[in-house]
C-alpha cells in the first residue's frame, strides 16, 4: 500500500540485474530487455517510492537527461557521456551517497537503473522533451518526444521535467511553450510535480545562447511561473546567476537550482551554490555533469560536498 503524502512506501524491491561485477551487471541489462522487456515495468511497480518533500523539504537530484539531446561532452572531453558503462557506474556510485534524494533523468537511463536496483526509496523524475536537439536548426523547437504525463504516472513517477527556452526570434519557441503549458496541466491532473526549467535564449553565430543575466532569468520565470491553468504543481529549475537574491524575489514557486557545465572552478561553483541555497524559496540542487564528471574522478567526494550544501 502506498501514501507518498506520508513518506516512504514500504515494499523494497530486489534488483533485477545482479552480478559479480558491474560489466557483467550492465551486460544482463541487454539481455533482460531482449528476452523480458516487461521486467521494466514490474520493477517500477515494485520500486519503493517516497514522497517529493520527504522530512525536510529539501532536494539534492542527480541531473543524467544530456545524451538525450545529444550533448555527451564535458569541458575538453567531448563524448565522455556517450560511454553508457561509464555513465551508469558514476550514476550508482552518486545515487548511492547519503543525501541524495533520486534521479532526473531519460526513459532509457531511468530503466536501466531502475532494472538495477539503484532507484529504491528515490525522488525520480522523467525528462519529457529533449527533441531539441544541441545544435540542430530546430533546436529551439524542443518538442515532447521523452516522458508524457501519463508515462510519469504509470511507471511511479514523482513528476516531470520541461527545458523552455523562450526566443523571441524563433518561431519554434511557440511550440515548446504550448507543449511546455500542456504538459504542467497533464502533470496537475495527477498530482505530479512539473519541473520548469526557464532560459531566455537567442541565436549567436548559429549557436543557442542563454542568457544568464538576472534579467533575463526574471523575465524567464515570470513567463514559464504562467504558463498552463495551475501553477500549484509547478516548481521552477533555475541557474545560479549574480544578484541571485533579486531573481528568487520574482517567484513564489519552489526552485532547484540546476548545475550547469562545469566549466568553471570548482570552489567557485560550489561557493555560488552554497549562497543561492540559503534563500528561502530555493529547495534543492539538481547536478549532473559537474558532479558526474568532477575534474578529479571522484564523484563520491564532489556529490557529498553538494549535498552538505543542501542539507
């Protein structure tokens, strides 16, 4: 029985995959998707799950959604993402760590962990549009081809995510924010989380920019916090940008504060972060890249200094 009003519900479930080491792990995947592709859909059935707010109200979510639109670099490794073994045991290993309450993430990543057993008692989160893709001319109309609301629900999702850039040259961009509206209706229908996350973008040389201003973020926020007939299930995914302070004063909505690439110093990132997280409004982290792929390897070490932040 379950009650996610009320926390954890109880039921864990064994993994489906199991091995001496983890190549031999990630191997059985391809095996059980051959001969028991319904094996997915019993173990989410089977997941603990827990509530989205748990005890305290914070959040630390490990952020694995990019290869989805084909954005496998980080810094001067450019398709250090594509390797899915790599990607899988850096996953476990911070899904793992005390503190960190679950995943945001792509149908295909999700289920591989799922099948492994790493998403018992997690927050998870369905990434819904990634079709646009890094660097494509339709990059900006990013339409829905990931989680729908219903997918979110039947597999015993905590919610799901939008990235919205809003470009006032691009014509696609009314697209998303149609597509963006509908899917925060669909998601409140059945109490689910829709995580906004808000850019506002332009075309640089051919290139996708955002806009990192305080701003920009604002005007961002105040779009996105309306789109849809209720905000009551919206929180927002917002960049940790100067005068953070002005932009958490444009919304009411709980916020998560996304990672970015981690193309800065490390102790400058995380001074940033620790700062922004002290504002009342803002909940959580949501981190991939710069925790997954830590300049020095060690993800345990740099997702335990996240988390120490958040709580």
């Amino acid at each position: 029985m379950s009650d996610l009003a009320n926390g954890v519900v109880t039921g864990p479930a064994a993994p489906v995959v199991s091995g001496a080491t983890n190549r031999e792990r990630y191997d059985l995947l391809t095996e059980v998707r051959v001969h028991d592709p319904g094996a997915i859909r019993r173990a989410a059935d089977a997941r603990t799950k827990r509530s989205l707010s748990g005890d305290d109200g914070r959040l630390m979510i490990i952020a694995a959604d990019h290869p989805a639109r084909g954005a496998n670099g980080v810094g001067d490794r450019p398709l250090v993402m594509g390797n899915r073994v790599s990607l899988l045991e850096r996953l476990e290993t911070a899904l793992a760590r005390p503190g960190v309450d679950g995943l945001l993430a792509s149908p295909d990543i999700l289920e591989d962990l799922l099948l492994l057993g790493a998403l018992e008692g997690k927050v998870v989160v369905g990434s819904m549009n990634r079709g646009g893709l890094q660097g494509a001319a339709f990059e900006l109309d990013d339409q829905f081809t990931g989680y729908d609301a219903q997918g979110c629900a039947d597999m015993g999702l905590n919610g799901g995510k939008t990235l919205t850039r809003i470009a006032l040259d691009d014509p696609g961009t009314v697209a998303t924010m149609t597509a963006t509206a509908q899917a925060i209706n669909e998601l409140a229908d059945r109490k689910l989380m829709a995580m906004v996350e808000p850019f506002w973008s332009s075309r640089v040389n051919g290139k996708v920019r955002n806009d990192l201003s305080a701003d920009a973020v604002i005007r961002s926020v105040g779009v996105c916090s309306a789109l849809g007939r209720t905000s009551a299930y919206t929180w927002m995914k917002l960049p940790v940008v100067p005068e953070m302070e002005r932009v958490m004063d444009s919304t009411t909505l709980p916020t998560l504060l996304l990672g970015g690439d981690p193309d800065t110093d490390p102790e400058e990132t995380f001074a940033s972060w620790r700062a922004a997280l002290a504002l009342p409004s803002v909940r959580g982290l949501v981190v991939g890249r710069t925790l997954l792929y830590p300049a020095d390897d060690d993800v345990a070490a740099a997702v335990d200094t996240a988390v120490s932040m958040v709580r």
